[in-house]
C-alpha cells in the first residue's frame, strides 16, 4: 500500500487526482462545521451525552455524516438519504421489469437509474431532515432548534439548509469519483469516520489497559475483515470454440469469482436501523402520561431491553445481521442473471448442464460461502459487546472506531488501493508501449 502511494505521488497525474482527494474532504470537514441557523450547542450536546434509543439514532447518524451531526452543521445529514435511496432502487429493481430492464441496458441505463437515484435523494432528504430535527428536539431538555408549525420560516430555512447540504456532500463525492481517487461517497463516509480517531483514543487514555486491549482486538479486527473482505470462490467457466470463415472465436477459460462478503455494510444498517424502533416505542409508552400503569411498565422494559448497554439488543442485532445478508445477498446475486449471461455469451460451467441446472448450482454455492460472510458480520456487529466485557466500559465506549465504521474504512482503503494500483498498471504499459 504505502510502495503504490510512493509510486502513485512520483506521477504528476495521479499526485493531482491524490491531492484533489485530499482537498475535496478538506472542503467536506470545514463544512462539517458550520451549523444550521438557531442551534443551541448545549442542548445537542447534552443528547450525544446520553444512552437512549434516540441517543443511538443520532449517534449512528453522526457516524454516516462524519461527525456532522455533532455540530449539527448544514452537511449533518451526510449522503445518508443517497445510501437510502441507492438501496431502494436495488430493491426496487425486481418488482418493477422497467427498471431492471435499465440496468441491462449498460451505461446508458445504469446513468438514467443514477438520475433517478438523485431525483429520489431530495424527497428522502427532506423527510429524513424532518425526522432528524424532530428526533433530536424530542430528545432533550429544551429544544435544540427552533422547528415546527410555531416558527415557519425557521423551518423552513432549516429545511432548506439540511437538503442542500447533503445534495452539496454528494456533489463533493462526484467530484472525488470524477477527478479523484476512488469512490467519492465511500471516501466521504470514510473522512468522517476517521475523523473521529482521535477523540476515540483520548477518551481511552485514562484507561491504559482498556486501550491496549481495544488496539490489540482492533488490529485483528481488521485483519479479520482484509480477509474475508478478499475472500472469494472461484467457479470455472469454459466458452465453447465458435468459427466464422477462417476464424476461430471463444474457447477460453476463466471463473466467476463469488465474494463472501457480498452484502458489504448494508445488512449493518439495515439491522441497527429496524432495532432502534423497539427502544424508541418504549421510550414513547414510559414517558407517556394517562396510559396504564402496565403499558408504562412494558415501555420502561421494552426501552431497556432494546438500549445499546443490553445484552438483549446484541443478541438481536447479530440475528437481524445474518437474515438480512443472506437477503440482500439473494437479491442482488439474482439481479446480476448470471446463468442466461452465461448462456448468451456462449459460456458455461464444466459439469453443469446450462440453464436451469447451473442456476441452481450457482444458487447453492452462494448460499454455502454466504453462511461464511454473514457469521463474519454478525460478530462484527457485536464486537463493542466483546470489547465491553473485555475492557469493563460500556459498549458505546470500549472500541476506537464502532465496528460497523471499521467495516467501511477498512472496504474503502482496499477498494481505493485497487483503484490506484489499476491507474498505475495502465501508466506502466502506456509508457512501455511509448
């Protein structure tokens, strides 16, 4: 890594697309920073002080934005409704044939479904921008912004302030995937994050073993995902010889190469988002006035079940992990149609008849390699729980970076690396040609 960033920055072009990179993030952070219209600091801080369920919505929130939402800067929102509607636009693509018809139609399709994906973002961001304000005022003492039927052209302008923010983040990640390197809303997600390094070891100083630990479980943690991030299994893939006058087409060898890990973070988000909904309606029901005294009790014992120090919410947040990969998994694997590509471009596999019988070849192996994948990330999930019996600090605390953030740095930084050392593979045989 650090010999292809050494030859990377020996090259003018890529050292510019390297220092675009760094600059567009520079421009991200000093975003980050200037808050929204009316924002009373001393309440939002108040709010990532505590445990709560609405406390974990913010916080996650917080992660995706990079540490925007700390300051509740006008970028707090991050490119968070984007991720949403990318993910509904792949769900999406199997219920309406237009749709998926798009994605067949290569590049020409794959922009008017992009297209579609920004139209989609706006709607989403407005309505998360709702959400949010709505939660974190709900969430404290006193109000931390002005917002409601009450001040119309404050919310308003707060609507406003949050939409455009997150429309301006993801322009900065365009930029970064047209003139940069790598792709620019991981590298946004991944500026953010790593952002936070440092609070994360200062609030571990007091703690020297703790710290230790954490070093040593987060090393291995990465090694761990490197792994089976990497991990694949090849299935062989023979084209039949076709000839055309004098000319003999196909009769190659190559493989298809099934990722373990092909779900990436998504079932993460997907589980932390569905279990944060239980705390939040015991939340609701305990502090409600004029319910029964029971429905209050279930509330109280709903929210502590469902809150981030219990065992309980681990215990379902790595089930929810594994069903949602083994899902999503399906669904995008099934988008991709590889038995008719196949079958169209003359290809097949050794030993499998084409058609239906190598549809269900592929179907089993993908199933077995997933069983692999989404164990990985369902300890994943719950290794603040391990780091927290490890170290005797609670779970929010125990970890430098949550794992669900370390996921993501540790995929960027692998997918940015292939990324450069492809751009410098094409340098070397364009120079050796010249």
């Amino acid at each position: 890594m650090l010999e292809s960033m050494t030859n990377a920055f020996r090259l003018p072009d890529l050292r510019r697309r390297l220092l675009y990179t760094l600059w567009i993030l520079v421009v991200f952070r000093l975003a980050a920073h200037v808050p929204v219209p009316g924002l009373n600091r001393d309440a939002l801080a108040a709010i990532f002080q505590s445990d709560t369920a609405a406390g974990q919505i913010i916080q996650w929130y917080n992660l995706l934005a990079g540490g925007a939402v700390e300051n509740f800067s006008v970028v707090a929102m991050g490119v968070y409704p984007y991720i949403t509607a990318s993910i509904i636009m792949q769900l999406l693509q199997p219920i309406f044939p237009a749709l998926e018809e798009l994605a067949k139609e290569g590049e020409a399709g794959r922009n008017k479904l992009n297209l579609y994906t920004y139209w989609l973002t706006v709607p989403l961001a407005l309505v998360q921008a709702i959400a949010q304000v709505t939660l974190i005022n709900s969430s404290g003492q006193s109000q931390v912004l002005e917002f409601g039927a009450g001040y119309p052209l404050n919310t308003i302008t707060v609507l406003m302030a949050l939409t455009a923010g997150t429309m301006f983040a993801l322009w900065l990640g365009e930029r970064i995937t047209e003139e940069g390197i790598g792709n620019g809303v991981s590298i946004i997600i991944f500026g953010g994050i790593v952002s936070g390094i440092p609070a994360g070891i200062f609030g571990l100083l007091d703690f020297p073993i703790a710290l230790i630990v954490v070093v040593v479980l987060t090393i291995i943690t990465i090694l761990a995902i490197v792994v089976i991030q990497e991990g694949h299994r090849r299935i062989p893939v023979q084209y039949g010889k076709r000839v055309r006058g004098t000319k003999v087409y196909g009769g190659q060898s190559t493989y298809i190469p099934l990722r373990v890990n092909s779900a990436g973070m998504i079932p993460l988000i997907f589980a932390s988002s569905l279990l944060l909904f239980p705390g939040l309606i015991g939340g609701f029901l305990a502090g409600a006035s004029g319910l029964p005294q029971w429905l209050q009790d279930f509330g109280f014992t709903l929210q502590e079940a469902f809150s981030y120090q219990s065992t309980t919410y681990f215990v379902f947040y790595f089930l929810l992990v594994v069903a949602f990969t083994y899902f999503y998994t399906d669904v995008v694997f099934r988008q991709q149609n590889l038995p008719d590509t196949l079958q169209r471009n003359g290809g097949f596999i050794p030993g499998i008849r084409p058609g239906k019988r190598t549809e269900e070849y592929l179907n089993t192996v993908m199933h077995r390699i997933t069983a692999a994948g989404a164990l990985f990330l369902g300890i994943v999930a719950i290794m603040p729980w391990f780091a927290a019996a490890l170290t005797n600090l609670p779970p929010g605390q125990s970890l430098i970076i949550r794992s669900t953030g370390l996921l993501i740095v540790v995929g960027v930084v692998l997918d940015t690396i292939k990324q450069l050392e492809a751009q410098l593979l094409m340098r070397h045989y364009e120079g050796f040609i010249r």
